[in-house]
C-alpha cells in the first residue's frame, strides 16, 4: 500500500477489512437504486424534485463503481 497508509500505524488486515466491508455497503446501496430503476423508472420518487430523482437514479450505476475503485489497487 502506498502514501498515507505506508505511514499508518494500522494493520493492513483491518484497513482491508474495512475497505471491503465499505465496498460491500456502497454495492448493496447500487443493488437498491437498481431495484428502484426497474420497479419505478428514473422517477422514483413522487414527492422529490426532478433533481434529486436524477441524482438517486444516477447512483444506480455510481455506487458500483465507487465499490469497484475502493477494492483497486493504488496507483502511485
């Protein structure tokens, strides 16, 4: 691992736990934005502004690629 955790003071097996526990959680999230798209269409939310429909939508395909980036390695 390289720049700030070559310096942490922290196991590397409890970083790695966590990243992947925090991967797995922002997965579930896009699994649930995905179920929301199929049952619902990019709308939805009735009672939400067009705006924040976009945005829970849009995470349907952003929070499985947060989970993707957070379990590759570092480039340094």
């Amino acid at each position: 691992m390289s720049g700030w955790m070559s310096r942490s003071r922290t196991p590397r097996s409890t970083v790695v736990v966590v990243w992947v526990i925090a991967a797995v959680l922002v997965l579930v999230g896009g699994v649930a934005h995905v179920a929301d798209l199929v049952r619902h269409g990019l709308w939805p939310y009735a009672w939400a502004p067009g705006w924040l429909n976009l945005y829970w939508s849009s995470l349907a395909i952003l929070d499985p690629l947060a989970a993707v980036a957070s379990t590759s390695p570092a480039v340094s």
